[in-house]
C-alpha cells in the first residue's frame, strides 16, 4: 500500500523534472540565438523568400564587424550585392562560403577577425574574386542592409533593416522583444 501511494508523487516529481529539463533546453536555444550563423541564416531565409535574385549564384555577402569599446558593444553589418554590380573592393578581405553564398568579412581589427572566426561556425574559405568598382559619377542607390547591435553579454539591444518597411516584420521573424530598440525607435 506504500509503495502505491509514492506512485502518484513519483510521478509527479518525474514530470517536474522532465517539464525543467525542457524549459530550460528551450531557454538555452534562445540564447544561442544571437550568434553569426542565426542572423545570417536569417537574412539568407528572408530575402529567397521575398526575391527570385536572392540566390549564391547571383550575390554574394558582406558582413562587418566592429567593437566599440567604449560602448562595450559589437556592432554587425550584413548585406548583399551582385556579383555584376559595383561594390566595394573585396579582395582584401577574408572570403568564406556558407549555405553556398560566398561571404565578404569586413573587420576593423584582428581581434574582430578573431570573433568572426570563433562565432562563425560552418564555414570554408573561398577563392577572391572581383566585383566592378564604383564609378564616382554615378549615384547608387544604397543597398540593404540590417544591423545588429550586441551588448558585452552578447545580447542583441538593437535591431536595423534599412528598408524600413520591413523593420517591424524582420524584428518578428527574428524575435526580438519590446525592449530591443530600432531605427525607428531612440537608441
């Protein structure tokens, strides 16, 4: 008769821990979020869906990446621009490929290289190649670009899609909550 009454709160306990152990393997995805890989997937997922041209064949990456700190942040850039349209200057940069994009890694120091290179995961260096340089005559129109701020705990604190039409809905795919600011809202 003991051993059926421990039966029900036995299985209760076994219940609490399963429900924890899953609580807290989903808060650790979370957290693991705001790595290089998961915006850059990010960025990858949105724009194939919104354009035929958003493919590896056709553009390639650019990221940058600095620290400030001053501000105790790291600040990072991500584009796109074709292969047969005028860019910047790419050969004097580090060259990955990921997901089949070749992507251009822009760092304003060696400790920055280093980060990318610690927190990038899955990628492979790529050969150069060259991009038609700008014609100072012409006026370009500016590409997009989103840009994620990180505090000193590698949280996301601020959130900025160029084209502001799709700020708020880029700021929900990615998840960020209320208090994450953005170019619309202070910073």
């Amino acid at each position: 008769m003991k051993n059926l009454r421990l039966l029900p709160s036995s299985l209760v306990l076994v219940f609490i821990i399963l429900f924890s152990s899953c609580f807290s393997s989903q808060t650790k995805k979370v957290g693991l979020n705001n790595d290089l890989n998961w915006i850059v997937n990010n960025y990858i997922n949105f724009y194939s869906k919104k354009s035929k041209d958003f493919d590896a064949k056709k553009k390639y990456l650019m990221i940058s990446i600095s620290e400030d700190a001053n501000k105790r942040q790291t600040d990072v850039y991500i584009t796109d621009n074709c292969y047969e349209c005028p860019g910047v200057e790419v050969n004097d940069y580090l060259i990955f490929l990921y997901k089949g994009f070749k992507v251009v890694i822009a760092t304003d120091n060696s400790k920055s290289a280093e980060i990318v290179l610690k927190k990038f995961k899955n990628i492979y260096p790529s050969e150069k190649f060259k991009v038609k340089p700008y014609n100072d005559n012409v006026m370009y129109h500016t590409p997009r670009e989103w840009k994620v701020i990180y505090n000193e705990k590698g949280r996301i604190v601020f959130f900025c899609n160029s084209i502001i039409e799709e700020l708020q809905e880029t700021k929900k795919i990615l998840k960020l909550d209320k208090s994450v600011g953005d170019c619309i809202s202070s910073h």
